[in-house]
C-alpha cells in the first residue's frame, strides 16, 4: 500500500540591513539623511596647479517605492560663483531631467517627482549646468553625475514551475532525496539580503523536510503514527482592524493554580507576522488577535501553529516532560465590499497652455479591490475645480480639458477625482491630480513701464535721451532675447533713431542737431519688440518724446506749457473749450446764487413735527375805546423776568392731571398778570411736548365800563330788559335808544 503526501514550500527575501532602516526612519523626504550638495568643478581633476576647485561632486543614493507624500528630496547643485544674489541659474538634463528629476533653478535643490523602481532603472546619468540668468551664458562647464537607486526587498519570490511532481518508494529511509525546488527575486543580490531566497515547509510535517537555503526535498520521518494534535478554525473579515481578537483556543490542564497556568505562542506558519496571541489569565485561554489589515483579495488563508507551555515545570518532573501541547489554527479571512483603489497615490499631469479644448491630457485608473471586480466610474470633484476647467470620462478616466488653459494666469491646477463604484456609489475614493501648465510662447514682449521723455530743442544730432527696456509674460528656459527696431513705416521719416543693445535694452538717439517745440512740440516714436521664441512674438508701443527748452547743460526748463500763452499755441478747438468751460461756470453761479435766495424765503416754520426754536405771539388787542389803562411791555420782551417754578417737560409726571381748563382773566389785569397766568398754564400742562413750541397769549384788555353790548345774555333773563339808560350814554347811542325804546313802548301800549 501506497501513501501520497502532498507539501508547501515557504520562502522570504531578507530584509535591509537594520542601520539602513535606522537611516531612512530619521528622514521622510528622501534618502540620505544628510544633505548632499553636488558642487561641479569647472578644472580637469587632473589639473593639480589650480588653487582652489570650484565644482566638486559625488553620487546620490535614493530609495525605491518611495511612499511619502512629498517630493523625495535627492540633493543640492552649488556653484562656487553663486553669490547668492540669483543671477545664477541651475539647469538639469539628462535621464529624467524635467519629468523624473526637477531642479530649483534658484537654490539647486533636485527632487524625484515620482516612485523609482530598481528592477526597471537602476541608475541614472544626468548633468548639471549653472548659467548667467542674464545672459544666458554657462559660467561653469556641464558636469555629469549619477544617481543610484538602493533596492528594497519589494519583490516576493516566484518558484520557476507552478507545481512541483515527485514520487518516493514506500518505506524509503530517512534522507532520501525527493526534488529539487528553486525559487529566484527579482530585488538586488548585490545589496543587502532582499534577493535571498529561504524555503521551509507549510505542509508535510513530520514527513518531509527540506534544505533551507538549497530547496532540497528530503524524507524525514516513515513513522505514519506522528500525533498530529487538534486543529482550530476561525473567521476574520478583512476589515477587521488591528489588535482585534478573532478567537479563542484552550489546552486543558489536570493541575491547578499556578501549576495550571499556560502561556501560548504562535510558533511557525504562514501567519507568524499577520497575527498573534494572549493568554487570558482568568480562563487560561489564549486570544487569537490581528496584528495587520486583512486583505481577502491577497491572501484568504492562513496556517499557524499554536504551541502550550506551563509556565512553572516542577523540575522533579521533568523527567515526565514536555510540558507543552501544539495545535493547528486555520484562518479564513472572509471578503469585504472595498472602496475602488486608485493605481498610483496621486498623479501628476503636464500639458501646454495651448492645447486645445476636449484634449485628453491624462488618464487615471481605479478597481475594485474585491473579487467581484465591480465597474468603476470616474467624476471630478467641483469644489475642487470650481471654474469646470477640467472634465473626466467617466468610462475611462481619460481627464480633457473644457476650458482654454493660460499659464500666465495658472501655473497649476490642483483638482480630485472621484471613483466610485457602479452598483454601490457609497463605495468611493479620491485621488489629487496636479496638472502643471507648460508655457507657450503666445504673449508679446512689451515695455517694462510707459516711457514719455524729452529732447531739448537745442540737443545735438546723435544724442541718447532714453533707454529702453522690455518684459515679457511668458517663460523662456535659456533667458528671454528682445529685439528692438522702429516700426517700418516710420524707420525713414523718423527724427529719431533706435540702436539694440543686444542685452534685452535699446537706446533712443537723436537724429538731428536742433529742433522746434513751436514747430512740432510732441513726437510718436513707434518701436517693435520681439522675442527669439517660437513661434516669434512681436507688439508695437509708442515711445511720447516732447520737445522742451533746456539750458546749455541739457537741464531741462519748460516744455509745452508755454503753448498756452503763445500767439499760435492755441487752436479754434482749444478756444471753443475754453469759452465752454466758462459758460458752464458762470451758469453754476447763477443757479448757487438762486437756490440762496430762494433758501431765504422759507418760513422758519416748517411743520408742527419742528424742534427747532418757534415764534411765540402774543397778540394783545387792547381794552377797548375807553381802556385807558397804562401797562409795561417790557414783561414781554423779558420773559425770564417772571420769577416762577418750572416743571420739567421731558419727564412725565406720576401724577394724572385732570383736563386743564383757562381761567378767567381777573378784572383789572394787566398784561404782566396776563402773560404770567398763561405761562403756569403751559407750563404745567402734562401733555405739553417737552420742546419749545408755538403758544399764542390773545389779550383783549380789561373791558368797557358798558360792559357787553351784546343781546345774547338776555336770553338768561326772565324779565324784558330796560334799555332807557341808552338815552343817558350821549348823542352816539342815540340810534340805539330809539330802537329799543320803542319797542319797549310798543310792549307798554
């Protein structure tokens, strides 16, 4: 009878050496911890009179797979003729130059913009240059220098055949030889121990055993009676998180107490770094626990080989021994519906400003991380793209633009994309994308600030009286290069004449000896400006040149102000405005004055509302015909002559007034009794305002000796009045004594 075992074989690369580790946990930027700074010599090494080196060098070292959030940091460039005053710049080219590697053109600091894989590129030979921001000019000869890339252990092991088939005669001794395995990694074998390939065996104890370093297979047991111990199954979904328990396993113990007592570990299996184990010291039961994330879709069983020791061994015992158990522990880590996962951290993207609108200027890519391998649709966040200059397809993730791009306005554009999936869009992830413009020569130079100067009427022929300058809104990578000239169709009438400097300036000079500011007071000098860009870009400006009197030494004295006190400085326009200007004057004038006068006319008074100051009238109509009765109209000049006590009108009073009434004038009275009686009456009225209001103070005198004429009193009368005294008054009421002496007879009668 034939048995057939079937095994597994482990492997794992080494790691990097610890002081490696140690070095790169001190700095996240990159590798070395210490700043490198590459300083190009501009002298043969092999010069050995020169005095002193002005470029010296050595190569940089960076990591692979780096996974930080920033730029990783690979050294510095430095010119020993850079003072530091930026009129020098640094330039990068080479492998990567400007996509991989991006210098600062100011300091010299490199930095690597993406992950560097070894095993694609181990190394790269770049140069550096520093040149004359000005000019444009190498101040140091082009040096080249290297950049290493130190491998990590990111590559696992991979066996040359799928399956490995052997076949042993039964009852074979211990040793015998069963097949050769052979595993080879794709790290550096030259560095460290990331390449060096271990084999063990997951399946097969106790039976088989093999050659750690050299694979080989060999029998190690024929004794099909080994004890194979319990096995134990647990379940973890993926999204367990760290140092979560996931089950509970108990080796059983006759003894008591501290006799009792039973530490576990985890002792070998493919799970050895993913989980660990506890002793509950209550129950005596060890707690199976998560040590790192799950992930299904990478690996969803694990094997491990859980050992129990007592704790306290009687050494009287020990002869009876082992005191330890083992067992087998199988986890299932169970699928978890995952967010799409996005192929790169973040993404950059480069593109001219002058790309079309709908170009694909870059493509991002997401899956779903579970087995499913549910469709991923794309979207661009807006509040991250507010202006909708971007726009994704969200089939594909292929990004385009919408609208039309300007670096001058911005350089970057720092949006997020958004995959979610297709049938359960809560299951979503973002990634940045940076999108850099890349500069187009599509803008004009022009000058660097308006430019109106002079010439004096008495210069001499081939004398500069301005220089020029230009700027220009777009990049230039070796330094821009402006050409200067007078537009054509004024080169051979100019009075003036534009010689190019050559450095990017131009100098305006005089074309004759002598000129008229009454003649000609102001000239237009047109000047083309062009770049050496491509495609070549060129603008017109007007150069205002006004012709001025000046003393022997060029100062100048005055220029076109004179104009307006000369015979034949003004034109029929100018006069026309002037005479304008004044009309318009004199209207405003008139209509000023007008609105015055009619301001003076309003009544003080304007409405009953008014808190200003009012008229108070006393109108005093006197006593009569026969009042004869002297008073003093000083009382009503002086008001404050009249000594009383006043209330306050702006507080109410506690105490509810009954409704005033007037009392009557006593007889007699003057108009200071008069005025004094109203004046309490007003001022204790409640419901008075508490400002100054009108109040009119009507005096009619004391009366007439006659007393009232009217008939209107008779009506109080029971009797028929006697009118006979009427005869007595005199020749004037005669008429009346006739009258209502008649009818008094007509009565009688």
């Amino acid at each position: 009878m034939r048995t057939y075992h079937c095994f597994w074989l482990l492997f794992w690369a080494g790691q990097p050496h610890q002081s490696f580790l140690t070095l790169l946990s001190k700095r996240t930027s990159g590798f070395p911890e210490k700043e490198k700074v590459l300083v190009l010599s501009g002298n043969s090494r092999r010069d050995h009179s020169r005095s002193k080196r002005s470029w010296m060098w050595n190569q940089f070292f960076l990591l692979e797979e780096y996974t930080g959030t920033d730029y990783q940091y690979v050294g510095k460039l430095h010119s020993d003729q850079d003072k530091g005053d930026g009129s020098l710049k640094y330039i990068l080219s080479g492998d990567g130059a400007g996509d991989l590697f991006i210098i600062n053109e100011n300091t010299g600091d490199i930095q690597a913009t993406k992950r560097l894989d070894r095993e694609e590129k181990p190394v790269y030979i770049l140069r550096a240059q520093a040149i004359n921001r000005r000019t444009g000019r190498p101040v140091e000869p082009e040096s080249e220098f290297i950049i290493k890339i130190h491998d990590i252990n990111d590559n696992e092991p991979m066996f040359t055949k799928d399956v490995y088939n052997a076949s042993i005669p039964e009852m074979s001794d211990v040793g015998t030889f069963v097949v050769q395995v052979t595993a080879t990694d794709a790290d550096d074998p030259t560095y460290g121990n990331s390449a060096k390939v271990v084999y063990s065996i997951l399946q097969g104890q106790p039976y088989f055993s093999v050659e750690s370093e050299t694979g080989q297979k060999t029998l190690s047991n024929n004794d099909r009676r080994g004890k194979i111990g319990c096995t134990y199954q647990f379940r973890a979904p993926e999204s367990t998180p760290p140092d979560s328990p996931i089950g509970r396993i108990k080796a059983n113990d006759a003894d008591v107490d501290e006799n009792a007592e039973i530490e576990y570990s985890i002792t070998e299996g493919d799970g050895y770094d993913m989980f660990g184990i506890t002793t509950d010291k209550d129950t005596q039961e060890g707690i199976i626990t998560v040590k790192k994330a799950l992930d299904f879709e990478n690996k969803n069983l694990y094997i491990l080989k859980v050992e129990a020791t007592n704790t306290h061994v009687d050494p009287r015992f020990l002869y009876l021994g082992p005191f330890k158990d083992s067992a087998t522990i199988r986890i299932q880590v169970e699928d978890v519906d995952e967010p799409p996962v996005f192929s790169r951290p973040a993404y950059i993207i480069e593109v001219k400003e002058d790309v079309p609108i709908n170009s694909v200027i870059g493509t991002v890519t997401a899956q779903d991380p579970d087995a499913a391998k549910n469709p991923v649709k794309y979207s661009v966040d807006r509040h991250t793209d507010m202006d909708r200059v971007f726009n994704i397809n969200s089939g594909n993730g292929s990004i385009f633009t919408s609208k039309t791009l300007d670096r001058e306005t911005s350089l970057w554009h720092n949006i997020t994309v958004i995959a979610a999936e297709i049938n359960n869009p809560k299951q979503s992830s973002r990634v940045p994308v940076f999108i850099k413009v890349l500069d187009v020569n599509d803008n004009a130079p022009e000058f660097a600030m308006f430019y109106e100067t002079f010439v004096c009427e008495n210069a001499k022929a081939e004398q500069l009286i301005q220089t020029l300058s230009a700027v220009d809104k777009d990049d230039s990578y070796s330094g821009h290069q402006f050409s200067f000239s007078i537009a054509p169709e004024a080169a051979s009438s100019s009075n003036f004449t534009l010689q190019d400097n050559r450095d990017n300036t131009a100098g305006i000079f005089t074309r004759k000896t002598r000129y008229n500011r009454h003649e000609m007071s102001t000239y237009l000098l047109p000047v083309v400006i062009s770049d050496n860009e491509y495609p070549i870009q060129s603008s017109t400006e007007t150069v205002t040149i006004r012709v001025c009197a000046c003393d022997h030494r060029g100062k100048m004295l005055s220029c076109n102000a004179e104009a307006l006190i000369h015979p034949t400085g003004l034109s029929t326009g100018a006069l026309i405005a002037i005479l304008l200007c004044i009309i318009i004057l004199l209207v405003t004038v008139v209509l000023f004055a007008a609105l015055r006068r009619q301001r003076k006319k309003e009544p003080l008074i304007i409405s009953k509302e008014d808190i200003r100051d009012n008229i108070v009238s006393y109108n005093d109509e006197g006593g009569g015909e026969e009042d004869t009765q002297a008073f003093d109209i000083g009382t009503l000049r002086n008001p404050e002559a009249i000594d009383d006590n006043k209330l306050r009108r702006d507080i109410v009073p506690e105490t509810l007034f009954m409704p005033r009434r007037t009392a009557t004038a006593r007889d007699n009275t003057d108009v200071r009794d008069f005025i004094n009686q109203r004046l309490k009456e007003n001022d204790t009225d409640p419901a008075a305002p508490p400002y100054d209001s009108l109040a009119t103070y009507a005096y009619e005198g004391n009366g007439s000796v006659a007393e009232s004429l009217s008939s209107l009193e008779s009506v109080t009368t029971d009797g028929d009045q006697d009118y006979d005294y009427l005869s007595d008054w005199g020749p004037r009421f005669k008429k009346l004594a006739d009258m209502y002496g008649s009818m008094d007879s007509d009565k009688d009668s």
